[in-house]
C-alpha cells in the first residue's frame, strides 16, 4: 500500500507538469509587449495598477489548485486550461469593445475637426477643439497633432512621435494621406476628411450590428459549452457518481483531460468564427 500512494505522489508531480505548462504560456507577454514597455507604453503608460500577467497568473493558478484539490491532477490541467481559456475570451473582448470605442471617439474628433475647419478655423485649432471633445489615445492624437500642426508639422510627424492603437490604423494612415493631398493639390481638407468620418461611422455602425447579431449564436455555444458540467450534475444526481469515476480511475482522469481539451478546442474555434465575422 505504502508504493502504490508513492507511486501515486509521483504521478501527481509529474502531471502537475503541464498544469504549470498551461500557466507559463497564459502569462507569456504578447509580441510587442517589451516594446511598448521600451518606448513608454502609450496613453496608459502612466497608470499604477496590477500587471495583467499578474491577474493571469493567480486566477489560473488558483483554478488549478482547486481542480488538483476536487478532481486530481487531470482537473488540476483541465483548470488551468479553462481557465486560460476564459480570460483569454475575456481579453478579447475587452479589446473588441476599446476598438470600437475607439473608432467611435476618432468620428466624434473628425466631426469637430471638420465644422472647426469649415468655420475657417487653423488646422491647430481645430485640432486641439477635437481633442477636448474626446477622450483617451484618440483625444492624444489630436493633441499631438495640434501641436505639430502649431509648429508647421504634418500628421504623418505626429503619429511618427507617437504610434495610435492597432484599431485606429488604417483610419490615422488614411488621414495622412488626407492632410498631405490637401497641401499638395490645394483640395479643401474638410471635404477629404469627411469621407473618413463616414467611413468610420460606417465601419463602427457595421461592426456593431454583426456584434447584435452574434449574441444568439454565442449564447448557444456558452450553453453547449456547459452541457458537459450538466451532465455531470445529472450523473451524480442519478446515483452514477461520475466524479469518482474521473478522480479515482487513470481511465477517467484521461477521459477528463481529453474532453477538457476537446471542449475547449471546440470553444476556440467558435471565438475564432465570430471574431472574423466581426472584421467589417
């Protein structure tokens, strides 16, 4: 008896291998994250806060303690899994929300700019009216550009100085290329920027009516994605008692591990579905 539970207390050593695995790849900085550390971060540079790799870190961590606590050392994988998994969603949908916001905030600020323009105002006003008018990275990218505009510069130096988010992109290299047709050909700037303020309002519009439209089918795979938990809870309620068929036999810990990570490969191809639907 005395090797079978220290053969036992090697196995779970062992699998706690890929539980800690799991943890290291959630909290592994995205490419880019060191240069924007190096080059100042951004407009939330200055914040003090927990690192997100932090909150990473002890929620999977947390989740696979308990799953080796309830479930052994498959449920201590399939936790850490799960719940890389969720805060991986999380992540991204967080980021979906500040891009549209984004873009939102970058038609409000091409608005003002424009009736500031049309009104005969300096480029450098007008720009700093569109930066009172909005908020974050975007109200900082008007400000710089008022500045540069003050100092005889272009847009193409202002966002040199400063790069805007990934979202706002291709809308900031369009208004460039505005700006610069506007001094090369003489072409009334308002009436080039207006047909980008329309195109992110359209963008923006396009994008949050396929979101509406995606909340049916997401409900449907949260629920789908749940069914395995419910039948466990039907199992256990009906006397099968299949939580001790997944802790105590190896077979069940495999079969545990194998639809952990069956559920959620199923659950990111779902993600992986709506989030190219959701490119305009």
């Amino acid at each position: 008896m005395t090797d079978f539970y220290g053969v036992r207390q090697v196995f779970s050593i062992q699998a706690l291998l890929p539980a800690l695995l799991a943890v290291a790849l959630a909290v592994w900085p995205l490419p880019g994250a060191a240069r924007r550390l190096n080059h100042g971060g951004g407009a939330g540079s200055q914040r003090a806060g927990p690192s997100p790799a932090l909150g990473r870190t002890v929620v999977i961590g947390a989740t696979a303690l308990l799953g080796i606590l309830v479930l052994g050392p498959a449920g201590s994988v399939s936790g850490a899994l799960l719940a890389a998994l969720a805060v991986r969603h999380r992540e991204r949908r967080s980021r979906t929300t500040r891009g549209m916001r984004s873009l939102a905030e970058l038609a409000t600020g091409l608005r003002v700019l424009i009736g500031e323009l049309g009104t005969g105002a300096h480029p450098s006003a007008a720009a700093a009216s569109a930066s009172a008018d909005t908020e974050g990275a975007v109200s900082e990218l008007f400000g710089d550009l008022a500045v540069t505009s003050r100092l005889g510069g272009t847009p193409a130096e202002s966002l040199g100085a400063k790069r805007p988010p990934a979202e706002l992109l291709p809308a900031m290299a369009r208004f460039t290329r505005c700006w610069r047709m506007s001094e090369q050909h003489g072409v009334a700037l308002g009436r080039l920027l207006e047909t980008l303020r329309e195109d992110v309002e359209h963008r923006v519009r396009v994008v949050r009516d396929i979101d509406s439209k995606l909340a049916g089918p997401r409900a449907t795979a949260a629920v789908l994605s749940g069914l395995p938990l419910l039948g466990l809870l039907l199992g256990e309620t009906g006397g099968a008692d299949p939580l001790a068929v997944l802790v105590s036999d190896p077979v069940g810990q495999f079969l545990l591990l194998a639809g952990t990570v069956l559920l959620c490969a199923g659950v990111l191809w779902i993600q992986r579905l709506t989030e190219v639907a959701m490119r305009p």
